[in-house]
C-alpha cells in the first residue's frame, strides 16, 4: 500500500454540480473545457482540482466512464495536478451508489459529505467497511462538513471507529446555510470550536460561498488551513466584480499564500 496522498494548499473547484454557461460563460461543461481548465488552474497557483462531470445535457453525473476520460484528459495536460472526484448526491445518488462509484473508479482521493454516507446509525457498518477499503487503497478521503454539528458527529464516528483516524482530512463548508450564501469570516469559528473534540488534528480545508469567498478563505490560510476556490462556490472577486475565469480566483487565492508565507505562516501550493 502506498502512502495517503495529501491535498494541495490550494484547489480548484471550477464547475460544481448546479452551474451553467448562463451563470457564467466560462464555467467548463466539456471534458475538453474541465481539462483546459485544470491546466490554466495549475499555472495560475492550484495543486489539485475537484472534479464534478456532467452527462449529455449538462447535468451532474456519478459516471466512473466519464470520470475516466475526463481524468485521462487532465493527467496529459498537468500530470501533476491531484485530481479529487466528488461523490455528491445532489439528491439523485444513494450512498451504496455513491460508493460504488469509487469503488470502481478508484481514484486518488475523493470529497464525501458525512452527513451523505452516514446518515444514521443503520448505515454505519457500511461506511465503515467503505472507509477501511480506501484506507487500504491509498484513496484520501476528504470529509465534508456543512456546519458544527457535522464536525461533532464525525468526532463521534471517529471514536466509534466508523471513520478511521488515518490521514483525516475535512471540508468546512463557510455559508451554505447563510443568507443568499454569502459567506464571511467569523463562520470559521464555530467549525473550529467543535474540532477541538476532533481525536486527532485533521488536514483542514475551507470553501464559502459569494462574494466573501476571498475574505474567509484568507481567513483559513492565515489560521493554518488550506482553501478551494472556484465557480462551484463563487463568481466574485474580493471587490464585489465577477472574476473572468476560474484561474483568476486561483491566482488572488495564490497571492494570499504567498501573502501568509511571507509572515511565517505557511507556504504557497503543496
């Protein structure tokens, strides 16, 4: 078994599951449009990109064919950059579908929402027989956590051993339930507060949504996390104007690493 990978400081998120060219035009569909992206990301400052596909009509699919072809695509164009494949439901997929998926994908490393994978106590074998097998698969599993009490109950599943304290790694999700989405910098507070009854310090990633994205994710680099930017979660520059591309939020991300470790707090993309 190899080692777990590590996420970068910095990944794209460049799609999501729900926007369209109508919300902007540069939002990649295609694989071809995901790969160039990715590549333009990857100079522009962002280690890793989070990879959601869409079917023919432009809608989010849990496709292993279409992953294949758009990560083939990707490792020809920036070998080096990380791919993470998303597992989200989006109200369509079951988690025996979701796992499955990996299953028989096997990526580097994927996102799994815990309150998606293990909604109750039922579910809980499940996942963990799931969980143990991308332990032994080297696939890095990055938990995703929408509010404090998701980072409670993932305390509980770790002291449970439902999920295995190896190479932990979280998502803190700053303003899904704000008002608009707009996210600010003080929603990172309580995500900390409750990680504190975390059984080990986990790998720590944030996304926020609108136009406080560069605002909170600043605020996570200078606290010692790591950020994902992107049109997933938000079209807006830090002074309000929409960004012309994806690679344009990586590279105002970037500027804030380097920002940060200059003051002795970290380092620009892993």
């Amino acid at each position: 078994m190899s080692d777990m990978p590590i996420l970068p400081r910095i990944m794209v998120a460049p799609n999501g599951a729900r926007r369209t060219k109508a919300d902007h035009p540069r939002l990649p569909i295609s694989a071809e449009e995901i790969a160039t992206t990715a590549a333009t990301c990857f100079a522009a400052g962002a280690g890793g990109i989070h990879l959601h596909v869409r079917d023919t009509g432009g809608r989010h699919v849990l496709d292993a064919g279409r992953y294949r072809q758009v990560i083939g695509l990707i490792n020809m164009a920036v070998p080096e950059m990380m791919v993470q494949v998303t597992t989200e439901a989006v109200g369509l997929y079951t988690p025996a579908e979701q796992m499955a998926l990996v299953r028989d994908l096997r990526p580097r490393a994927i996102s799994a929402a815990v309150r998606e994978f293990v909604p109750n106590e039922d579910t809980e074998t499940v996942a963990a027989d799931f969980y143990d097998w991308c332990v032994s698969q080297s696939i890095a599993v990055q938990h995703i956590v929408y509010d404090a009490g998701d980072v409670l109950r993932l305390a509980e599943l770790i002291r449970r051993g439902v999920v295995p304290e190896a190479g932990l790694s979280v998502l803190y999700v700053l303003g899904r339930y704000s008002v608009d989405q707009e996210s600010r910098a003080d929603d990172l507070e309580p995500f900390l507060e409750a990680a504190s009854t975390l059984p080990v310090q986990p790998d720590w990633m944030v996304c926020a949504f609108g136009r406080g994205e560069t605002e909170a994710l600043s605020a996570a680099l200078a606290a010692g996390g790591k950020a994902r930017v992107g049109f997933e979660n938000s079209l807006w520059n830090a002074d309000g104007s929409i960004a012309a591309s994806n690679e344009e939020r990586v590279a105002a991300i970037a500027a804030v690493t380097r920002q940060v470790g200059s003051a002795g707090k970290g380092a620009p993309r892993g």
